[in-house]
C-alpha cells in the first residue's frame, strides 16, 4: 500500500464504533497483555503509543500500584474516552492521557521505565521515525514492546458488535469500506521488521511470531 492511504488515527466517526469492539477483547486480550507487562515490570513510568481508549493502561495499573501510565493516540475522541474510563476506574491518580503524535513526543529524552505499543505498527506512515522516539524516551537498560497487529479484530464477537451500533456508525462504517480504506492495513513479517529496527539506534532485540501477531521487544 502506498503511504498517503495509511490511516495513522482512528477517524472521529468511528470512534465510538472503535471503543465498542475493543471494549469486547478486554478480557481475552488486554487483560493477558497487561499481566505480562506488570509481571515485568514492578514499577515505574510506562508510555503506552496509540493507547485508544485506555483499556490496556488501566488494566496494567490495576495490576500494581507502583506502575503510573501515560497514554498517547492521535484521536482527540479516544483520549477523552480514555480519561472517561480511568475515571470510572478511579485511577486518575496513576493514569494520564494526551493526544500526540508518536512521531514527535513531548518528552524528554530518557522519561520512561517502558514503552508499551498494541496495534499501531501496521498504521504507522513512518515507523522508523517512531521507533527512533521510543528509543530516545526510553531510559538506559529498559525494554520497549511493540506488538502487532493486536489480536482485537479476530476477537470480537461481529454479531455482537454489529447488534449494538447506531445507524449512524453503521453508515459511516459502510463508506469506510466503501473507499476501501479498511483494506489499508499492511503487517510486517518478521524480515520486515528486523529491517525497520536496523534503521534505528536498538541494537538489542528479539521477535516472536503467534498466532499472526508480531511481538517486537527492544531494549536499549
């Protein structure tokens, strides 16, 4: 796919379809994802890229009280999303989300004690360029985890999630399709990936193909 058709954020009017669905994988993804992440790390700061509507933070942070969680997305409607959810959650104290680009993060160099990324990769314009700012807010000797694509669209439960959107997402889904820009996910295998991270300061890495989800784990 040619880069000016890669959607980097999620559009404005199929957020609310978007949390939908994921809302559906909590328990069978971001719950697993997010014990392994708080079984790794016992503390610290972590930055979670294309976070989405938080459910992934908050459910690391509901896992240890010594993890506070900075969420980044480009969607101005997930991060409010987010915030909503880790209101609900009680864990605003912890929890802290922004909208941004990942491409250029407004942190300063060596910020976080790890850099947690679900789904993003496939998405991104320039991965390289990305990939490079985890490694320069990344502190010395920490890990940054990439996985992608996030297994969240094989499991939602379609029936389901179609059963409980408005006529006005469904039309908005349908001219999504319309314009085939649902078909504009590219992966990457694992040669693929190693190449990306050549071009970037990790020198340190290892990848794990499951399942049809690439698991990138830098450390720098």
């Amino acid at each position: 796919m040619k880069a000016w058709i890669k959607i980097e954020r999620i559009p404005g009017v199929l957020a609310s379809a978007y949390v939908k669905a994921t809302r559906m994988v909590i328990e069978s993804y971001y719950r697993p994802v997010a014990a392994e992440v708080a079984a790794f790390l016992n503390e610290g700061t972590i930055l979670d890229l294309g976070t989405g509507p938080g459910y992934l933070p908050i459910e690391i942070a509901k896992r240890s009280q010594a993890i506070n969680i900075v969420g980044v997305d480009l969607s101005r409607k997930l991060i409010e999303a987010a915030r909503s959810n880790a209101a609900k959650a009680a864990l605003t104290d912890r929890l802290s989300f922004q909208t941004g680009n990942a491409r250029r993060l407004e942190f300063a160099d060596s910020s976080f004690d790890m850099v947690i990324s679900t789904g993003m990769l496939h998405s991104l314009k320039e991965p390289v360029a990305v990939l490079q700012e985890i490694h320069r807010v990344l502190k010395a000797g920490r890990e940054a985890w990439v996985f992608d694509p996030a297994k969240v669209a094989s499991q939602v439960d379609r029936q389901k999630w179609s059963a409980s959107l408005t006529p006005r997402e469904r039309f908005f889904l349908w001219l999504f399709k319309l314009f085939g820009l649902h078909k504009a996910i590219k992966t990457y295998t694992r040669q693929q990936a190693i190449a990306l991270i050549k071009q970037t300061d990790f020198k340190n890495f290892s990848i794990e193909e499951k399942d049809k989800e690439i698991r990138i784990k830098l450390k720098k």
